[in-house]
C-alpha cells in the first residue's frame, strides 16, 4: 500500500543553520507530494507541493523536489530562522483521491 | 483558503460518556470534510470522509458506530465519540476539502478518565 516514510526529529539547529528534512515515499502510479507545517496551537498549512517527477515545490525560502528514480522528497532551506520552529509532515496523494497519507511529522527547533 | 475551526479545543471525559467535536468552514462552503487522528508523535490516520447531506465513509478498521459523524449542513461537521473509552484519548483534526486542497483545524484533545 502507500506510505510515507520521514526522519525521526526532533531536529534541533542554530538560526542561519541548513536544513534538510528527509521524506521517502512508497506508492503505485504517480502521486502528488505534499509537505505540511504545523505551527504551535495551529493547524497544518500546506508548504509547498509537487505534482509530477523533476518538479520542485517551494514557498517561503522552502524548496522540494520530487525524485521519482530514489522516491523521494526532501525537505530543505538554505537558511533556518527560529520562526520556523514547528512540526513538518510530508504527505501523498495517490490516483484521483483527495486522500491525503501523512508522515510521522519532524519536529524542528531554531534556537537563537 | 478556507478558514476551518474546532469546538472544543480540549475536553476531558469520563469512561462511558459521549463527546461531540465540531469541525466548522468558516469562509467556505464545504461539501466533503475529513477526520483524522493523531496519536503522539504519530502520523494522521484518516478516519472518514464526511460528505454534506450524506452518510459519512469510514477507513478500514474505524468502528462507524463508535465514531459518528453528522455533515448537515456545508459549514459544519460533528464528530461523536460514543461511550468513550480511555484508549480513544487521543488528538482529533478535521480538514475541508477546497478548490482541490485540504484546510485542516486546529484539532481537539480528547482525554478520556
């Protein structure tokens, strides 16, 4: 069946630090990939999105590519500020469905 | 995109009891609405796909008659945690399908004594 596999967190960086938050996905066909933010006493906000292979969501200095050959959809940006900090769920949706699968969720701490 | 909100946003109930989390569209008018759960530091599962005027679909494994869902009308969705039980404790989010996106709440802690 389909899945979402991502990296166990917390993630705990300095401000101005890299970031790169791991998703694999196992799906049949070609889905859309998604990753969501959960901001503290908020609910999930799409971040960005990519519909098909080699396509690249972004938003917010955030960036993804959706790599069909390893499965994959990472999460990175280049320069982390503490406004940041929250919880981020990679996710698919497979076929016609409006269906969405979830991650476990990362949980990113900026620290000052 | 649509503004989605939950009532309440943390309820405590005692085993045996029933408790109703309400999922409201704001802005929007929403015909098919979702209900998930999150256990801590776990994904969401889907439990249902609440469609306005119709009886709701459930995921595999989700008791529909323990969870009941009601969609009367296109701003609202009810979720009724029937005779409680402490391992229904647990976080409960809803979302609004709109122009091809979900919009999810806050979401509602439920625990249950």
């Amino acid at each position: 069946g389909n899945s979402v596999t991502q990296m166990e967190g917390p993630v705990t960086l300095s401000e101005e630090a890299f970031l790169t938050i791991n998703c694999t996905y196992t799906a049949t066909g070609y889905p859309s990939l998604f990753w969501y933010v959960q901001y503290p006493g908020e609910g999930l906000q799409l971040l960005l999105k990519a519909t098909k292979a080699d396509d690249k969501g972004s938003n917010k200095g955030f960036e993804a590519t959706y790599r069909k050959e390893t499965t994959s959809f990472h999460l990175e940006k280049g320069s982390v500020q503490v406004s940041d900090s929250a919880v981020y769920f990679c996710a698919l949706r497979a076929g016609s469905s409006y269906k969405l699968i979830f991650g476990s969720g990362t949980r990113l701490l900026v620290r000052p | 995109g649509a503004v989605v909100s939950q009532h309440p946003s943390w309820v405590i109930c005692k085993s045996g009891t029933s408790v109703k989390i309400e999922c409201r569209s704001l802005d929007f008018q929403a015909t098919t609405m979702f209900w998930y759960r999150q256990f801590p530091k776990q994904s969401l599962m889907l439990m249902a796909t609440s469609n306005e005027g119709s009886k709701a679909t459930y995921e595999q494994g989700v008791e529909k008659d323990k969870f009941l869902i009601n969609h009367a009308s296109l701003t609202l969705s009810t979720l009724t945690v029937t005779s409680a039980h402490p391992e229904d404790s647990s976080f409960y989010i809803c979302s609004v399908l709109g122009e091809g996106e979900q919009y999810f709440g806050p979401g509602t802690r439920l625990t249950v004594t």
